[in-house]
C-alpha cells in the first residue's frame, strides 16, 4: 500500500494517524488544523475502519473525550489552531498527571502573522508548561512519518505528546510516501484508578512520576532520529533550526554551515553543546516565539553568543521567511522590482447576501438611535462587521467573550450593551456565559446570529443547529424576549422593530437572526445538481 | 532546472484550481513540487495567493524568496502587481487584465495596466471577455493556464491537457472538455500575441 500522494501538511497528519492505527479524532474547526479532521471524515479507510470522527463542540470536550478514548486503550489524536489549547488547557495539562494508556497525540497549529488568529501565541510552551514530549515536524513527510513515532513514544512514556505544525506547512502540499498501516488497538480499559482519580494523594504521586520521567523523555530527544547535527567544518557562526525553519535554512545556507535540525523537544543539550564547541555563535531560527533562543541561551549564560528573534538578528515577530532567514545567515537576496504603485489592500469581506450582512444593517440603524450603545463581537464571518461598510463591533476577543464582556460593561452601567455571536462560537462558549447573565438578570440583548455552520473555517456541522431555542430556554431566557427571525431586507421593519423592544427591555433576551450560510447552501445546489445530472 | 510560480486573484476567481492543475501535471511527470495555499479568513472577497515551486531537484522553502519567481500567473491584474517584489529580474507576469473592483479604492484601472505594461515580460487579456464569448463562463482560469503554458517550462502542453482531464474526471466529460477548450483558447492567445 506504500505510494506517493501529494498532501498538505494538515492531511498528511491526518493520513499518518489513520496509519497509525488511530480510533478517533476530536476537534473543533480552526484554521490552520481544519482540515485533518477534514480529511479523516472523508477517508474511505478512516470509514472502513470506524474511525470516529465528528466535530466536537469545542477543544475542551474534544481533549476530554480523546483522554477518554486512551483510557480505554485506543490511539486518539485531538486537533486543534493554537489559541484552542488555552480552552483545552485544564485537560492537557492534568492529562500529563494522570498519563495515558492508548497513545494520545494532541496537534497545535500553530498561525504566526495571525493570518487567521488574533495571536501568534506559540503551542510549545504548552508542551513544556505540562512537562511532555513534544514534536515539530519540518515538512509534509515528516509530518506523516511522526505520527506513527509520535503514538509508539505517547504509549512508551504513558504520556500525551504534543505535536505542533505551524500555518505554512499545514496548508503546503508536497509529496508524501506513505507506509504501510498499522493495527488498531483493542479495547483495554485502564484498571489503574490511582492514576486516574486525581485526589491531592494520588495526584502528588503522579505528578512526581510525571517529573521522574523528564530524564526519559529528554533521552528521546536527544536519541531522536527527527533531530540531527551536521558539522562539515567548524565554523563562525552555526545554526539551530526548528521545525519548518529548517527549510529556509537550507535554502540559502552557505555551504559548510553547521546547522542542528530540532524537530522533537526537550531540546537535546548535548548537540547543542557540541555544535556551539564547533562555533564561534549560535544563530536560532524557529517560527514563533523564542522559545528554543531562551533555553540555548539559558545553557550558556552570557559568555557566549545566541542570537535569534528576541536578541534582533531575526524579526520579532511575524512568521519566518525565506529571506529574513537569508538575511540573518548574512546571505545577499532580494526584489529585482519595488512594490508596485498602483495598489490598494484588499481585505476579506462578508460574502453577498450573507444574513450576517442583514444583522448588521438592522443593528446599525437601531443602534444610532441610541448614542451610548455599545456592541461586542465574537469570533467567526461577523468579525468582518468591524470593518467598512458596516464598522459594527467595538471589540472581539476570544469564543464566547461578546455575551461575557456585555454582560461586564452592562453590570458597570453601559447602556444598551449588546452582543453579536455566531451560532457555533455559541455552542462551543457562550452558553455558559449566558447562564451567568441570567442568574444575574443582566441587562443585555444578545443576537446569536445563526447561518447553520461553522462558516468561517468552511462549513463544518455546527453543534447547536435546530437547538438554540431550546438551549436558550433551559438556561433560563424568558420565552417572550427569545425571538427567531429571518435576516432579510424584506424583514427589516420587524427585526428593527425587535431589537429597539429588546433593547429597551431590561434584562436578557436573546434574539436569533437564523438564515443558512450562502458558501454551504452554494455547495449543497451544486451537489444536487451534480447527483440530478 | 526549477520553476517558481507566485499564483494570485481574489477569493472565488479560481486560483487554487489552476494549482491543483499544475500540481497534478508536475507530480505525473515525477517533479519535486511544493505548493503553499492560503484557506481561512483570507478566502472571502480578499486577495489570495499560492507559492508553487516546481523542480528537477528537491526543494527546500515552501515560500518563495523575494526576487526569485519566474512567473506571476494572476486573475487579476492588481493582484498580478502586489507580489511584484517576488517577480525574478527576468521574470513573467501573465494576467487577466479585468479589474474586480470590490473596493472604494481601487486604482485608476489606466495607470495600473500601464504599470502592468511598463514591466518587461508580460502576457494580459480579458480573460472573462473571452470566456464569455465563447459560452465558457466557468472556466476563465483554465484559458489563464493556457496563457501560462508556454511559459511553464517544465511541463509541456500534453502533460497539461492529460492533467485538466484527471482533475476534472469526476465533474464528467462535458466540464472537461469545456475547461481543455478553455486551456486552447488561452494557448493560441498566448502563441499568437
């Protein structure tokens, strides 16, 4: 079954846990991870193979359920961009303390120059906060081949291992040769409860075998076939590369560099020893934070040299490149021609006859009647309604903080204080803190505006779909300030109507402007067409 | 022997469908290929934009480096203009000349084609003119990978219209044989200019 298969990055992840001898997947849709899930629940062989699949409401459920799947013995992988790691965090970090039994890999995507994000935080801090393995692959064959390795090490070492992709090898395609698949695991539950149970007496007793295997986990690394050194010669200057980083290195790498390729962490001491023994200084090339530059530097102290994006040499911020890599290495390049005259930027925008268009239309001309009003946003296609034509939001922050902050800025007296959320931004974290403002019975209107899918992240299953009504009455929404109402030009007179009524009530109502999203509905016409044809 | 190509447009117009053309046509004739894409946020409305490199040898950065791509393959001409200080000295920019003015500040559409004109290898037509005068409205990218053909280098024309029909197969015979047109359609433009 070995052949070669031009995959993105993301499926080769997805190709390579499925070969892997994976049981399921859990995830919520984030770009750049969406589509390994993508592909698993499309894969003939995930389907022959009951490979379990669906989306989950959010990282947390997603990380849960996968610890759950180890625990009874199989190999789970949950998926997720890097800001789902601090929704998951309580999970990751105690599944470190109570272990795993099937192999448990957790993937990071993560997204510097926040192409899709609203930060460019880096996910292996997460790996060394929660004290486990973690692996970074440089290109879409390693990222295959790591999946296998990464689920052998996660059941060695009883612990999940973190594995984190950044947003130009997830979505880069090369060619992959893939291998031969591995069995499933058998269904084993874990009979260790002291392992599981984490009361503060068991829990000291993990955690001090938790730390106990830090030597172990460190000797992976440092034994680990994804990372090597090559020396041609010794040198003034030499280089550690990590993850994708390594690539730009090689692409304008004078000859005879020393470069140490860091793929897996702890990051392995030893090699870095003997490459700085062979070099004037260290150069440290990652995508991300500094994560790697501090603890080299941190080896060393101040009398040798490491340099990196925090010491200058690299930016600071923003992705790496080929060329600011090229320029740190002190290798000439650059533009034959300037930056063209004749441009203007070209921002992404809501699509016509998006119902999120409607929302914003009605809400604008009810909320310039009331001069204080203040709108918070949240995280999906509607973010898009901060920008012109509509300029409709005054914040977005994290999932689910448009209900949160309302409520906040409404308990410090704001007036109208109102809440724009998507239907599956909802369901994955605004329904808590809707609960929180009815027991407060806070005075703010909430607008959950609904288009069926998770649109923005291209039209996954949104986990409320068909439910909110009934998710809003069981929190405790009264019944005649929950309306559903459907965003068109046509309907304007009513919902403008609503919302001033809703507005000028005082406590919680909920309102539900509920149109399906044009791109899924767009698919599903032309799916039919094609099956009718 | 490598090729790098800076592949542009505005979400919707296609781009990502001409990758995937010369992607399977590089991968069929056994050549290293690495291709960068942008999804998400980026895909509505926006500007778009694919790094493809194709080689003899293997290829190390999945971005291309300022200064060093061959070609600009653009569906729009100010799209074709933004990634100019990736374009190699003696590079090539083929283009639809159509502006999709989606927003208030769009260039003066004069200047910006005089600009396009002013550079020294350029291939530009209206290419969605073209489509609809021959009733191919759906495939306006296809008659821009014929434009491009000549100069992709690596692949020949054979290896082009082997790809359009396996990446097309599944939509049936009548789509694959509009979208071959189409890539004839802008060949003959191209060799006859």
């Amino acid at each position: 079954m070995s052949e070669k298969r031009l995959l993105l990055g993301d499926e080769a992840v997805a190709l390579g846990a499925l070969h892997a001898g994976l049981s399921g997947v859990y995830a919520y849709p984030g770009t750049p991870s969406t589509e390994i899930t993508e592909y698993i629940q499309q894969s003939p062989f995930a389907r022959e193979r009951g490979v379990r699949s669906r989306w989950c409401t959010n990282e947390k459920t997603a990380m849960e359920a996968a610890l759950g799947m180890s625990y009874a013995g199989k190999r789970a992988l949950v998926c997720m961009k890097h800001v789902g790691m601090n929704v998951c965090a309580d999970a990751f970090v105690n599944a470190a303390v109570t272990g795993v039994k099937g192999g448990l890999v957790v993937l990071a995507a993560d997204d510097p120059s926040m192409h899709s994000s609203q930060n460019e935080q880096d996910s292996r801090f997460y790996g060394k906060f929660a004290l486990v393995p973690i692996l970074e692959p440089s290109d879409q064959q390693e990222a295959y081949d790591m999946m296998a390795d990464a689920f052998a090490l996660s059941e060695q070492l009883h612990l999940p291992v973190l594995m984190r992709l950044v947003t130009r090898l997830a979505h880069s395609r090369a060619a992959v040769q893939t291998g031969e698949p591995l069995a499933q695991n058998a269904l084993d539950p874990d009979n260790e409860r002291t392992h599981w149970v984490l009361l503060p007496g068991n829990a000291r007793r993990q955690y001090a075998s938790l730390v106990g295997k830090q030597p172990e986990i460190a000797a992976c690394a440092e034994q680990s076939k994804y990372n090597s050194l090559r020396i041609p010669k010794t040198s003034d200057v030499g280089v550690i590369a990590a993850g994708i980083a390594y690539n730009y290195v090689r692409e304008s790498a004078p000859a005879g560099l020393p470069i140490l390729k860091v793929s897996q962490y702890p990051f392995p001491i030893r090699q870095v020893r003997e490459l700085a023994a062979h070099c004037g200084r260290i150069l440290v090339v990652e995508d991300g934070q500094p994560f790697l530059e501090e603890q080299v530097r941190a080896v060393f102290g101040e009398e040798y040299p490491v340099a990196g994006r925090q010491s200058g040499e690299l930016p600071r911020m923003g992705e790496l490149t080929p060329d600011c890599v090229a320029a740190a290495l002190g290798v000439e390049g650059g533009s034959a021609f300037a930056n063209a005259h004749n441009l203007a930027p070209r921002p992404p925008q809501l699509c016509q006859g998006c119902g999120h268009r409607d929302v914003y239309t009605a809400l604008n001309q009810v909320a310039a009647e009331y001069p204080d009003a203040r709108i918070f946003g949240d995280i999906g296609c509607y973010t898009l309604g901060a920008l012109p034509p509509f300029r409709a939001i005054d914040s977005c922050v994290d999932m689910g903080a448009s209900i949160t902050m309302a409520k906040g800025a409404a308990d410090a007296g704001v007036y109208p204080a109102i809440a724009v959320i998507g239907d599956s931004t909802f369901t994955h974290s605004g329904m808590t803190g809707l609960l929180d403002a009815v027991n407060d019975h806070s005075d703010i209107t909430v607008i959950i505006s609904d288009n069926l899918t998770t649109a923005m992240t291209g039209g996954q299953d949104s986990a409320g779909t068909h439910k909110f009504e009934a998710i809003c009455l069981a929190l405790g929404v009264e019944r005649e300030h929950l309306h559903v109402v459907v965003p068109l030009p046509a309907n304007m007179p009513e919902i403008t109507r609503i919302l001033r009524e809703e507005i000028n009530y005082h406590g919680v109502s909920v309102i539900i402007p509920q149109r399906e999203c044009m791109q899924t509905l767009g698919r599903k016409l032309r799916q039919k067409k094609q099956e009718t044809k | 022997m490598k090729i790098d190509i800076k592949l542009s447009g505005v979400g919707g117009q296609g781009i990502l469908s001409i990758a995937t053309v010369i992607g399977e046509a590089a991968t069929a004739a056994g050549l290293h290929l690495k291709q960068a894409e942008v999804h998400g946020m980026s895909q509505r409305g926006g500007d778009v934009q694919s790094d493809m490199r194709l080689s003899t040898d293997g290829i190390c950065s999945d971005l291309i480096p300022l200064g060093q791509a061959d070609l600009i393959i653009s569906m729009e001409p100010m799209e074709a203009l933004r990634y100019l200080p990736y374009l190699a000295k003696d590079g090539a920019v083929i283009t639809s000349s159509k502006p999709l003015v989606n927003i208030p500040n769009y260039p003066d559409e004069a200047a910006l084609l005089a600009e396009l004109d002013a550079l020294p290898h350029v291939v530009r037509a209206d290419i969605e003119a073209l489509a609809r005068e021959h009733a191919m409205p759906k495939s306006a990218n296809m008659i821009l990978l014929g434009m491009a053909a000549p100069s992709l280098k690596l692949l020949d024309e054979e290896q082009l219209r082997g790809a359009i029909a396996r990446v097309f197969a599944r939509k049936g015979e009548a789509v694959v044989n509009a979208n071959l047109e189409a890539f004839q359609l802008g060949l003959e433009y191209a060799k006859n200019r």
